[in-house]
C-alpha cells in the first residue's frame, strides 16, 4: 500500500516540503499552536494514508501529554522529528526506560 | 503463597515440573532479550548516523529557503510551492529480525527533476530549485530515519516485554515456586516425622498392655510354680 508523508507545523516549516511535492500538511500558525496543534496531530495520526509524520521537534512541547504520547509511541505513522538532537521523539527515553542506560548519551561518544 | 497449596506428594511433583519448565524458559527468553539488545545495537549506530546526516540536511534545506525566500519573497516560494505535481509516495515492506516485524520503507518520486516540479521554469529562480533540491533530499533523510526509528521502537518494545517475562520469572515465579516445594516438602517430613513418632507410641503402648496383660497373668499361672513340693 502507497502512503505519504505529512508535515505539521508553523506555515513557515510546511512550505519548504511542499516545495519538495509533500501534498498532507497542517498548517497551525504559532499563535495559535497552543490550540490547534493538538487537533492537527491527531487528525494526522487519524489518517490511513500518512506514513510518516514530520514535526519540529519543539513543537512537541506544545502538545497535551495525550496526544504527545500517542504521537511518540505511534508506529504507523512514524513520527520523525527535526531540530532535535539525536534521541529526539522520546527515543531516548524509550531506550533509557528498556535497556536501563542512557546509550544516546552524546558526552560518552 | 505458600500457604495456599496442599502438601501432598502429587503437588510437589507438580511443582517441580513447573519449576523445571520456567527454568527452561527462562533461559531461553535471557538469550532472546540478549540477542534482541545486540541486534539493537547494530540498529543504533545506524540510527546515530542517520539522525547526524538528517540535522544536517535540515539545517541546508533551512538555509536554502531562507534565502530563496529573502531573494524572490515569500509569496513566490509559497506560489512555487503550491504548483508541485508530483508527489512523494511511500511504500512499506516488512522484515523479521528475531521474531520483531520492522518495516523496510520504500519510496518513490521523492527527487524531481526541474520539469517534474510543475512550478515551471520561467516562473521560478535557481534559489527556489536549489531550496526544492534540498527539501528532496531532506524528504529521502526523513524516510531512511523513519525505517531505522521504527525499528527501533519495535526492538525496544520487544525488549521491554521480554525483559519483564524474564524479570517476572526470576523474580517472582520461580522464588513463589521454590518457596512452595520447600513447604511441601517440609510438611511432608513432619509428617513422616509424625507418623514414626505415633508408631513408636503405638508400639510403647502395646508392649506397655502386653507387659500388663503378663503381670496379670502371672499372679494366677505362676502359683502352681510355687506350689510347695509334698513331702
């Protein structure tokens, strides 16, 4: 099955990936994030045909804890986050929580 | 716990079947969650080197527009940006690694030449190609992360799950287990004990009646012993 990718975010984020041909995107101004990025996201991960969800990595601390925790765990979509550092989208804590050592620890590389 | 089975032989076998049974799995699933952390750590390098390329890529793909913003103004890249055609798809196979199903993603049309783009090519300038450019090449970033960040939230799910199995079995099964053989078979020792102590009882009880039984006897049976010879 084809699927494709979506892109949430400020006007300013989604732009440059339409230019690459991303048709499924949100556009929630950043004035108005704190109340309508939730229902953006999870109108997203509603959708059958996205398979990836790209997001700022910032923005993720705009979402209720609900809907952050849907989107981070979420397989199908996947959500990739950008402007993070590595372990970025709870990866990290994910690790941290499995196998009982920070490996992303960046300082030990 | 322990407290809750019956001390009979038929138990204790019983027990000692499940005993030997979770220590197998036990085992087996202590090898599975070390495999499954190795074969983690492989996916975990990669990903370090994926999520590195893919800060980069983002960081020219930002540059780029930025400037083909500042040079052309918003309205034409968000202009160009409407007229795209074409359209990235994905496709997702599946692979097995140790029993966990991780997805190989598959994508298409993500990278466009210039008349693919739809934008035209009198409309638009060098900057907004080279932003699309990057953005493309960010696009296929994106997807090779997807792959390698799902398939290491599935190894993490698989190893948390197989590392509490482990866990419940070492840390609350197996004791449970050993604790009720022990009560088992120390109940059935005191009643051995008892059962020895209660025959010994017996048998003292007896020979005591016995020894009763005689002495009454012997008053009336011995007389004729003594029975003065006549002379």
């Amino acid at each position: 099955m084809s699927q494709e990718i979506a892109v949430v975010g400020s006007p300013d984020f989604t732009t440059g990936f339409r230019l690459a041909g991303v048709r499924k995107f949100e556009n929630v101004p950043d004035e108005e994030k704190d109340e309508q990025l939730d229902e953006a996201v999870s109108r997203t991960l509603e959708d059958d045909d996205v398979g990836i969800i790209v997001m700022y990595d910032g923005d993720l601390d705009l979402l209720s804890r609900q809907v952050r925790q849907s989107v981070e765990t979420s397989i199908e979509p996947t959500l990739v986050t950008l402007g993070g550092g590595a372990g970025a989208g709870g990866l990290r804590d994910q690790i941290k929580r499995a196998i009982g050592i920070d490996l992303m620890d960046e300082d030990e590389d | 716990m322990a407290e809750d089975v019956k001390p009979t032989r038929k138990n204790l076998m019983a027990i000692e079947d499940r005993i030997e049974l979770s220590e197998r799995g036990h085992d087996t699933l202590e090898q599975k969650r070390d495999g499954l952390i190795m074969e983690f750590m492989d996916i975990l390098d990669q990903a370090q080197d994926v999520r590195s390329q893919l800060n980069q890529d983002y960081e020219t793909a930002q540059s780029k527009i930025n400037m083909a913003r500042a040079m052309e103004g918003d309205v034409a890249v968000r202009g160009a940006a409407a007229a795209l055609k074409e359209h990235p798809e994905i496709t997702t196979q599946s692979k097995n690694i140790m029993g966990v199903v991780v997805p190989q993603i598959e994508s298409s049309r993500v990278k466009k030449s210039l008349d693919q783009r739809g934008y035209g090519l009198l409309g638009s300038s060098a900057r907004i190609d080279e932003a699309a450019d990057a953005y493309e090449e960010l696009l296929e970033s994106i997807i090779l992360a997807a792959e390698v960040e799902t398939a290491m939230k599935k190894m993490l799910e698989e190893i948390e799950t197989t590392k509490r199995r482990v866990n419940a079995l070492e840390f609350k099964l197996l004791p449970d287990l050993y604790e009720n053989k022990e009560y088992i078979e120390q109940k059935l020792e005191e009643q051995e004990r008892e059962e020895i102590f209660r025959l010994k009882k017996i048998k003292a009880k007896k020979e005591e009646e016995e020894k009763a039984a005689r002495e009454e006897e012997g008053p009336e049976t011995t007389p004729p012993e003594t029975v003065p010879a006549d002379d």
